[in-house]
C-alpha cells in the first residue's frame, strides 16, 4: 500500500487535515497519487490497491461519509470502466477525481446562492463550530452588499469557532464570539441559525460538532428558523440499511490534561439533531425538508448504493 494513503490516514485522524470537505478532497487527491504510483499489470490488481486505500481511508474517522462518498464515487468510476490497460484506467481516475473536485465547487456556489438569498439586510446569525460550505454562504451574502452581523458560538473543546470568527472580522462583518452554554441567552436576538454538517442520515437527521443538537432546541423552543447547510453527498447510505451513523469520541486530553484520578471523562465530538428541529436543508438541490432526504439522494446520486446491492 502506498505510503501517501497511510500518511493522509494518520494526517486526518490527528485533526491535521479538518473539515468535511477538506478530507474528502484531500482522500481523491491521494487515491489519484496511488493510481499513479501503482504497479498493478491489470484492472483487477489495480482495483485491489483501490479497495484496500478504502479500507484504510474509511478506518480513519467515524463520522467522515462525505469522504467515504468521494471515495465510492471514484471507485465506482473504475469498476464501472471497460478500460483494461493500466494507463487509461489511470486516465480514468484522474478525469473522474477532477470532475468530483469540480462538481464540489459548483455545489459550493450553488449552496451559496440559494442559501445567500434568504438572509436580509440587519440579521442576526448565528453559527456554530467551523464550517466552510456555512463561511462560503456568508462570505456570498456580504459580496452582494448585505449588511448582517454574525454571533459565533467558540465551540469546545478545541475552539474551533475561534476560526469562524477570524473569518468573518476578514470579511468585514460585526462580529460576537460567545461562550456555547449562552447561545440560549442570545437566541432571542437571532433572526436564524445556519450550521453545516459532519453526516445526514436517512431519517433526515443530521450529525454535527457536540452542541448543535442543544443549539436546534433552543432555537426551536425561541421560534428561531434553524438551517443546516451541506452538500447532499454528506448522505451516510449505511444508516438506510439499519445501520446507525457512529459517534466518534476523542481524547480526554482535549478537556482536561491532568484530571484527578478516576474521573470519568466523556469526549464526544458530534452529536445528531432531529429533523423535526431543522427549517430546512439549504443543499446543492435547493432548500429541502429533511423529511424528502432519501427521495433526493436517489434521484441526484443513485450510485452512492451501489455498494450495498440493495
């Protein structure tokens, strides 16, 4: 196995390589270096290397199906090819890894621009975590002259939305950077909140950094519109077939270095939030119910199944 695979595994499980997006871009890139790396004489063997990077990519974090969908997608590409010889089959990968990368940044500007649109001048949002699909809509609101601020959460344990908020002090927004357990307090002054996504589940459930599901309560119990903005392929097809999206829990270190001794720590790094508390899904489809998820995933990206035979 190619060393790049394992390297970028080690990368993404450290946190050295984050967001959603960024893994699942970084994962195709690497698969298209092990394509042409390979030493295989023929399909089958080339397929092989394929699928084992996929055992090793999908071993790496339990909440990543945008990166496992990325992976499939290039796969599929490959199975699906009637090419034998070794050097176009490698063509083929580098053509169907550039058009996923494409077609995620066309989604990116559609999300944009339909999810812009619902923002008006003098909003208040308020957002949660580090999302860059959320950072990308805002970023898209302001260029078009809309005059909004922003209220971001600081998200613990890591703080990831200390990066939030530098992102929009570069954008020229007025900015609020509060403590997470204050959301409630301040939700009463937020016209809505949009979050992203880690994964989306068949339910129309949705799974993101731990607190959104408090967040979702607390907008909800307010009447404050709840948005979660994604890319589709954040669809985890496993849960359709029983399976249940997992948890993925992290170092204790991360909250408390030297705790005292036989304290219990829990370190949860995302939690779900259920659809009957989510306005809508402002995806590359447009602004969809939660409830139509599997509808919309069969229709735009059927292939995504392929795997289960089911």
């Amino acid at each position: 196995m190619s060393d790049s695979i394992q390297s970028i595994a080690e990368k993404i499980k450290r946190l050295e390589i984050q967001g959603a997006r960024n893994v699942a871009i970084t994962a195709i890139k690497a698969l298209e270096k092990l394509a042409f790396r390979t030493e295989a004489k023929n399909k089958k063997e080339l397929l092989n290397e394929f699928l084992k990077a996929k055992e090793i990519l999908f071993a790496t974090r339990e909440t990543e199906p945008f990166m496992r969908n990325a992976i499939r997608w290039v796969i599929s590409c490959l199975e699906k090819s009637r090419e034998e010889n070794i050097n176009r089959l490698v063509k083929t990968i580098k053509s169907s890894s550039r058009f996923f990368r494409k077609f995620l940044e066309e989604s990116k500007e559609k999300i944009a621009e339909i999810g812009a649109k619902r923002i008006k001048d003098d909003s208040v949002i308020l957002t949660h975590c580090h999302s860059s699909t959320v950072n990308f809509l805002l970023k898209k609101a302001k260029e078009e002259g809309k005059s909004f601020e922003v209220i971001c959460t600081e998200t613990r344990p890591i703080f990831q939305g200390r990066k939030t908020a530098k992102e929009m002090l570069e954008l020229g927004l007025k900015t609020t950077f509060i403590i997470d357990s204050a959301a409630r307090f301040f939700m009463n002054k937020v016209d809505m909140v949009m979050v992203g996504a880690d994964a989306i589940t068949s339910e129309g459930n949705i799974i993101n950094k731990i607190g959104t599901s408090m967040i979702a309560l607390a907008a909800h119990e307010a009447r404050t519109p709840f948005y979660v903005v994604t890319e589709l392929l954040k669809f985890d097809p496993a849960t359709m077939y029983g399976d249940y999206e997992k948890i993925e829990e992290r170092s204790s270190d991360e909250i408390w270095k030297k705790p005292p001794e036989k304290l219990i720590i829990r370190n949860p790094a995302f939690d779900v939030t259920r659809r009957d508390f989510i306005h809508g899904i402002i995806c590359e489809e447009g602004i969809i119910s939660p409830h139509s998820i599997i509808e919309v995933i069969h229709r735009r990206y059927p292939w995504i199944f392929s795997e289960f035979n089911l």
